[in-house]
C-alpha cells in the first residue's frame, strides 16, 4: 500500500470513530437540556423548551412531559460557565487539528415543594436565551441569581 493509500485510510478509520455530536456545536441557542438533579422523571440529557412566561411557574418542556417548577417555592437561583474544548468540523474535512472553543451555559433552579422536600434541576441553555431567562427568574422569584465568578456574570448578564 502507498504511503498516500496508508494515509486515505488512517484519515477515514478516525473519521469513523469520532462522535459527530461534537460537531453540532452544542446546545441549539434557543433550547435548553435537563442536565441532572433531583427529578426522576426526566431523563438527563432530555432537551426541551424553557420558558418564563407563565406568571406562576417556570416550564421546561420535554419530549414526553414537562417540569414545572411554581416561582414562590424557588429558593436557590445559580449561573455558571463551563469551558469545553472540541474538535473544529475543519478537522474532519481538512485534515487540520483546529481545536475550538465554546462556552456551555448552566442554570441551577433550587426549590421546596408543598411538603417542604427540596428539589434541584440543572439545565444547560442555549446562549441565546441566557440573559432573557436569568433576568425573567430574578423578576419571577424575588431571588439573585448566584454566579459562579465573573466571567458567568459578564456572560449571564450579557456584558453589562
């Protein structure tokens, strides 16, 4: 086999073995995923729909459901950034070993029940819906959201 044959085939045999998901580049900026915490009912890794508009409760709509949780009863309000590196799509077509940056978004939602039980819900959201939703939370709830440092501050409140 040539060297070039040799080379075509390392290149495809990678290709192959990548997980493509890497490529998406992340969460749609418009959704958001449930990405763990004290709901069972969800799957993690569920994406859906967040929404403030509801006057009483923040709604997560799911495949298969949705999680509602009553803005009176929130307690804990949390915004962090989590820096990820991943694979450029220029390394898949090209060859090139261009490594890209991104920021996943993650909000913690702390609340109790009726029954005085606590509850937790971490979301991962889509960049485009952060500021709109941690100012609707803050609005909704009474609460502060709690940063993680500064760059989730600038970032949540979109550089103000």
């Amino acid at each position: 086999m040539t060297l070039m044959k040799r080379s075509l085939v390392l290149v495809l045999v990678f290709l192959f073995t990548l997980d493509f998901t890497a490529f998406a580049g992340g969460m749609p900026a418009d959704r958001a995923a449930y990405v763990g915490g004290t709901e069972s009912q969800i799957t993690e890794g569920s994406e859906g729909s967040p929404s403030t508009g509801n006057e009483r409760e923040f709604v997560f709509e799911y495949d298969g459901g949705q999680l509602l949780i009553p803005y009176a009863q929130v307690d804990d309000l949390e915004y962090g950034q989590q820096a990820a590196r991943h694979v450029g799509l220029a390394f898949a077509t090209a060859g090139l070993s261009a490594l890209a940056k991104h920021r996943k978004h993650f909000l913690t939602i702390g609340w109790k029940d009726d029954n005085g039980k606590e509850h937790a819900a971490v979301f991962e959201l889509g960049k485009s819906i952060v500021k709109e939703t941690i100012v609707s939370l803050e609005t909704r709830t009474g609460k502060k959201v709690d940063y993680q440092d500064d760059a989730a501050r600038k970032s949540g409140l979109g550089g103000m």
